[in-house]
C-alpha cells in the first residue's frame, strides 16, 4: 500500500508536465491604456530564476470564505438607474451584475430607510410630529417600491444569487430621544418596536422576492454627523440584540444573520464587547467594518479574539477627479482588495454603486457631496470610475464560494535554493528574511481556477514571478498597475 500511495506523486506529476498550463492575465494601468483589459497569455515552465523572489502560491493553505464583493445600491442610486430607458439599464445592469457578460458584482449593501445619499430623509414609519406608532400600523415600503425594489428585481433576473446586506442609518425619528433624523439615541422604551421594524422589513423584502441575507444593527453606530444618523454604544447594542432583535428574528423563524459594529478599523473593542456577553453573542453573526480611519489589521486582531465570529467589509469611498487622465489603481486594489481580503473580511462592499456627474443626490446637513459612485450616470450614458475597476479586479473571477488561499505577502519569510558561488552544481539553501514580492492575494474557486490579485504601487516596474505546485512563471507589471492572474488548479 505504501508503495502504490507513493507512485501516486509521481503519476500527477507526468500528467501535469505533459501539457502547458496557462495563465490569463486582466491588467489596468495608472496611464488608462489599459483598463482591467485582458493581456496576451502566460505559460509556466520548470525553470526557476535562482535570485528572484517568489510569490508562492499555495493552495494547501486555506483560510476564510468568500461571499463576493460589489457596492451600496443607494436610495439616489436606485433613483439614477430607474430614470434611464429600460434599454440603457438592462445594458449598464448587465455590465454590472451579468458574471459572464460583465464584471459579476455579488454583493449588494441595501439602506435600511433613507441614507445620507438620498434626495430626502424617510423612514418605513414616519409620523407626524408628536405621534407615535408602536403597532407599526402605517409602516410601508412606498418609498423603495418607486426605485429601489424595481432596481433589484432586474438585478436578481440577472445574478439571482447575490448577496444582499441591509444597513440603518436611523430608526423613525418618533422612536429617538431627539426625535430627529440626525443624531439622538434610540429610546430605551423603543427597543422593542425597533426590533419589530427590522422584522417587518425583512418580511416585507421577502414579500417582494428579495432576501436579506443579512442586517447591520447601525452604520456608523459612533458618527452623529450624518443626515440620517443614531448613536449607538457597545452597550446598548448588546442589550437590543440579546433582549430584542435576536430573540424576535428567532421567533419570527427569520434566517437572516445579525452584524454588528459596520464602523471604522480604529474600534476593535466594539464588538468584542458584544461578543463578551454569551446571551448576546449567540445571535450575532459577526461583525462589519470600513476604513476610514484606523489600521485594517483591526479586523485581524477581532478574529484572531473570536474566530468563530465573521468579519465583513461593508463601506469604503473610493473616488478620483472626473476626467483625470491618470487612475490610481494600484493603492487603491492593494488597499481595498489585498489589505482586506488578507485581514480575514469574507467580502468588500465599497460605497457608492452610482451616483450622477455631481455626485448627486445627497441630503443636506451632513449628506456626502463628494461621495461619487462608481458608475457616473447622466440620463442614458454611463461612465465608469475607479471604484468599478477596483471591485472588477476580484469580482469578475473570485466568486462566491471561493476559498483565500497563502501566497507569499511583502515582507515574508521565503527560501531560496543557489548554485554555491565555489562549486558548479552544488545548491545551497539560503534563508530570505524579507521577500521583496509586490502586494497580492490568492483564491482557490469553486470551479476549479487558482486567481492572484496583485499590486505594484511602486514608481519602478516590477517582475511578478510566480511558483505554484512547483513550476514556475514570470509577467511584468508597469509602475503603478494591478493585475489579476487566472489559471486552473
């Protein structure tokens, strides 16, 4: 028995140097001549440069799911997309969405009510001012069934399994100690009401044939700034999940995953706090981040204290200058791509999908005027900016059910294997302290392709070499350029 599983080795081993194995390979450039644009194909061989560094590639080395990647389909997104001819959306959805025929975006971050990118501020409950509606009686979806909803079943037509996340960035005001949108604290006495909102909308979602795979309890629970905007502490969080919304979603037999935190990477102790209270933990899926502010190794740290808990990445701006002649992709995929895949986050969901050329709409008083959308929209014509190529760079190949695999990271440990300088044909091993190999990240896919981000922000062009299962290739990459390398398994 031994003998035969050790010929086993051998035989894969003829089998897979009988024919070449090829590598695609899908390129931008800072200088726009090329944008995620597909490159003339790669081979790799048995022949290893003995003083280069190495990005290896290991597939043995698995680490966390991957649920996809995509954007936050705003209310002034919606709003954009629903005012273009059917024609012109299907063709720019399609684009969007179609894994085939497109980029295949699988991640979708609904708002819950209005966000600070909609025209005006709404809730699914509003009331006059001085009442009150604890039944929910007048709670209704009018609002989402006029763009958002319309938007997502031609979405759903298209890719009818993405994910899709939903994310409050204010209860009713009738609910609030302000009894205002921006700002002010849920009641205490409101907890309850509150949690059956967050029931109501998902039953009501469902009603309209779109699951909500799952909610964040509060963007920016620790932001007030915003129009909308609530106040939360780690506290009063734990209390409404373990007393409120937990149970009720229970109850209600809802499937749907809580997150809590969807803050900065500057609060690791947010939810770890919640996950410090077993009753309260037991509910809790995991918990969501963005990065504008902190370090992203915060995300690390939250798994490495709770690794039975998820991590998700659900907001980060990305924008450029409208008509710039350069596009600074390289930081931006080794950011928001390598960075966050490498930190354990099952997703990344940027901020915004769309938006028109003044990055309209937006609410007064703490709306964002210069959050642009990744599509830019002016009546039928749509024109695509950074954040698109960004998420196309891991969207189009690394798809849900993916698998982040090791490659060598900048800085690693690696070996080296050298002709000794004294005796031709003897080797000697040599220790690399810190490998020089540009930013990257690997995935193992469900349909058998191995897929290699990389990014050179660098001002020098760079060797990419590349060793996977013992053979070995080498690609260039321009100063300032990302790309993403496919090959299978």
């Amino acid at each position: 028995m031994l003998k035969k599983l050790a010929l086993l080795p051998v035989c894969a081993l003829a089998l897979s140097t009988a024919s070449a194995q090829t590598i695609r390979s899908f390129v931008t450039r800072p200088d726009r001549s090329a944008l995620f644009a597909e490159q003339p194909e790669a081979e790799f061989s048995e022949q290893r440069n003995e003083r280069a560094p190495y990005i290896i590639v290991d597939p043995r080395q698995s680490y966390q799911p991957v649920d996809g990647f995509g954007f936050a389909l705003t209310g002034g997104s919606a709003e954009h997309l629903i005012k273009m001819s059917p024609k012109a959306r299907h063709a720019l959805l399609e684009a969007l969405f179609d894994p085939h025929k497109g980029i295949g975006i699988s991640c979708i971050r609904l708002t819950l009510g209005a966000s600070d990118l909609n025209s005006f501020v709404f809730s699914y409950d509003d009331m006059p001012e001085g009442k009150e509606d604890f039944a929910l009686e007048h709670f209704s979806l009018a609002q989402d069934l006029r763009d958002v909803v319309p938007v997502m079943h031609e979405i759903l037509a298209i890719n009818p399994d993405i994910q899709v996340l939903s994310s409050p960035w204010s209860a009713p005001a009738w609910m609030k100690e302000s009894k205002n949108v921006r700002g002010g604290k849920l009641r205490k006495e409101c907890y309850g009401v509150y949690a059956d909102y967050f029931v109501r909308y998902v039953e009501a979602m469902r009603e309209q044939g779109i699951e909500i795979d799952a909610v964040t309890i509060q963007n920016e629970p620790l932001n007030s700034r915003n129009t909308p905007s609530m106040p939360w502490s780690a506290a009063d969080q734990t209390d409404f999940v373990k007393n409120h919304l937990g149970p009720k979603f229970r109850a209600a037999q809802l499937p749907t995953g809580i997150i809590v935190f969807d803050h900065n990477c500057d609060r690791p102790d947010y939810a770890l706090e919640i996950y410090d209270d077993p009753e309260a933990a037991r509910y809790v899926l995991g918990s969501a981040y963005h990065h504008y502010r902190g370090d992203l190794s915060a995300m690390s740290y939250v798994h490495e204290a709770r690794p039975d808990k998820e991590i998700y990445f659900t907001e980060q701006m990305t924008t450029e200058r409208p008509g710039s002649p350069r596009i600074d992709i390289a930081p931006a995929v080794g950011r928001l791509i390598v960075g966050i895949m490498r930190n354990w986050s099952r997703n990344v969901v940027l901020w915004n999908l769309a938006a028109d050329p003044d990055n309209d709409p937006h609410t007064d008083n703490g709306g964002c005027s210069m959050c642009q959308g990744a599509v830019t929209i002016d009546g039928n014509k749509a024109s695509y900016n950074i954040a698109y190529y960004v998420i196309a760079h891991a969207s189009k190949f690394v798809r849900p059910g993916s698998v982040r695999i090791g490659s060598t990271a900048p800085g690693d440990r690696s070996m080296q294997l050298c002709e000794d300088e004294q005796r031709p044909g003897v080797f000697r091993a040599n220790v690399v302290a810190h490998t020089d190999v540009p930013a990257n990240v690997a995935f193992r896919t469900p349909d058998g392709h191995i897929v290699l981000v990389v990014s050179n922000d660098s001002w020098s062009r760079r060797t990419v070499n590349i060793q996977y299962e013992g053979r070995f290739a080498t690609l260039e990459l321009e100063p300032g350029a990302t790309a993403t390398y496919v090959w299978e398994k």
